[in-house]
C-alpha cells in the first residue's frame, strides 16, 4: 500500500499522524476540512476505537462531519462546544509567522471561526505549503449570492487603489456550476500571485459588501506541523519559540492507507 501513495501524500500523512498524537481525552476538538484534515480524521478514528481516546469534534464542513462520524468521532455544533482546546486544520500556504491562506476546499468561513474560536490552531501541511511570501496560491474570498458581480468589480478596485500586483478574480466553479460553500455562498479566487502586506489585505477584503470572509489567516496558528515524503515531520511553535524534528515508521500505518480519505 505504502508504494502506492505519492510523496505527497505520505508528508500529508505523517503531518497528520503525528498532530493526532497532540489530542487528548476529554478535549473540544476543532476539525479541518481537506486531504490532509481528512488523514487526521482517520488518525483521531483509530485512536477512538483502539486506545478509547474520548473527545467531542466540531467539524468545519458537512465532508469532515461525515468523514468524523463515519469512523466514530462524537460529532457535535459549535455552539454545544462553546469553546475548542484545539483546532488542527489544513492549509493552502504558510509563511514564516505562520500566516496562512486557506479556502482551497472552499471551507475558509467555518474554518476561520472554528480555528479562531479555540484555544490553539494546529496547521498540518505537507513541505511545499511553505512559503516567504503568501499569495502563489489563488486567494478565496467567500461572497453573498446576491450581486456577486458588484461584490467583485469592488474587489478588484479595491485591489487596484491598494496597487496589488495581481488583479485577476475568478468565480470558483464546480463543473458547470459555480461552487457553493456549506453556508450557500460563492467563491471568488483572487490570483494575486505575491501579497505584499496580507494584514492591510485581510482587513480591507472584509470592508467590502458582500464579502463574507477572506481565506488569509493572520495571527490565528500557533504552530505547523510539517510532514515530508519520507516520514520525517518538524513541529514549529510560534509562541514558544521551538522546533522540533521526529520520524514516523511509514510502514507501521499501512491500514490506514488503505482508502485516501478525500
Ligand atoms: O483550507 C482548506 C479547505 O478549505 C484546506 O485546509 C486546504 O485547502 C488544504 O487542503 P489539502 O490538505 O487537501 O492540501
């Protein structure tokens, strides 16, 4: 099984594998959404019905929720939470403060509001997510249905007077169908190819009508956990300063690589 998977996705895995080890019994967990949040998912479901690990999720989408309960995590509402220990989500990039830009699964609001509504955001990332600068990665702006047009012509404006380089927005699509996020909104990708000042960027997005919520999340992970193709897995810790370097036996897992969750 082990051959069959790319390096990428054996880095994703042990990013994964080794951020599940962080969670603990009696914990308010946030889960993300995407291929790697997917191999947590799995992770935190062995460790349930293996080791007994009892902790209660909140999900941030309707594919996680599903994925979660299927390998018997106790799924529950944000609100019944109240609060997160701990939110371990995916990323599109992240750069040296561990800035990130997310949405590329279309789920960046309730991801934004789980992660921000915990104590501790985890980011597991394969290596290539690095980055110096944010903004390779087209950036995902969840807008309103409603005048969505207008919404983007004022974005791209706004672009303009702010003198980002790259201007081109794009509705996201789903096949033929624009791309509808959980909370029935659309997505507009915005190629901006390098972000200068992504804090100005984040809160000038969020002044336009008709955006809901911007994918660059500034001030909101406290640590990553980067996987690599052979197993080796490094956790950077913001607040704390420290890094740390471990490998994970790729071949003790092969159960688990049995079905790619996403
Ligand atoms: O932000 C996300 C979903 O909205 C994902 O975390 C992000 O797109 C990374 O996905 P993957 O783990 O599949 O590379």
């Amino acid at each position: 099984m082990t051959a069959e998977m790319s390096p990428i996705d054996k880095a994703k895995f042990v990013a994964a594998k080794r951020a599940s080890d962080l969670v603990e019994t009696g914990m308010r967990i946030g889960l993300g959404t995407g291929s790697t949040a997917a191999w947590l998912v799995r992770c935190l479901g062995e460790r349930v019905r293996d080791q007994g690990l009892r902790i209660r999720a909140v999900a941030t989408s309707t594919r996680t929720a599903a994925l979660a309960r299927e390998v018997g995590i106790d799924v529950i509402a944000l609100d019944e939470a109240g609060w997160l220990d701990l939110t371990i989500d995916g990323a599109d990039e992240f750069d040296g403060d561990l800035n990130l830009i997310k949405g590329g699964g279309g789920a960046l609001l309730q991801e934004k509001i789980v992660a921000t509504a915990s104590d501790r955001m985890v980011v597991i990332a394969d290596a290539g997510k690095e980055v110096e600068k944010l903004g390779a990665f087209p950036l995902p702006v969840e807008v309103i249905p409603f005048g969505w047009k207008a919404t983007q012509k004022m974005i791209e404006e706004m672009l303009v007077s702010m003198d980002v380089l790259g201007r081109k927005t794009s509705l996201r699509m789903d096949q033929d169908a624009p791309f509808v996020t959980d909370e029935g909104n659309r997505i507009l990708d915005l190629h901006l190819n390098r972000i200068g000042n992504a804090r100005q960027l984040a809160l000038a997005l969020n002044q336009v009508p008709g955006v809901v919520e911007n994918g660059l999340f500034i001030d909101i992970c406290d640590a990553v956990v980067i996987g690599h193709g052979d197993g080796r897995v490094d956790l950077r810790d913001i607040n704390a300063g420290t890094v740390e370097h471990d490998r994970l036996d790729l071949g003790e897992s092969d159960n688990l690589f049995s079905d790619l969750a996403d």
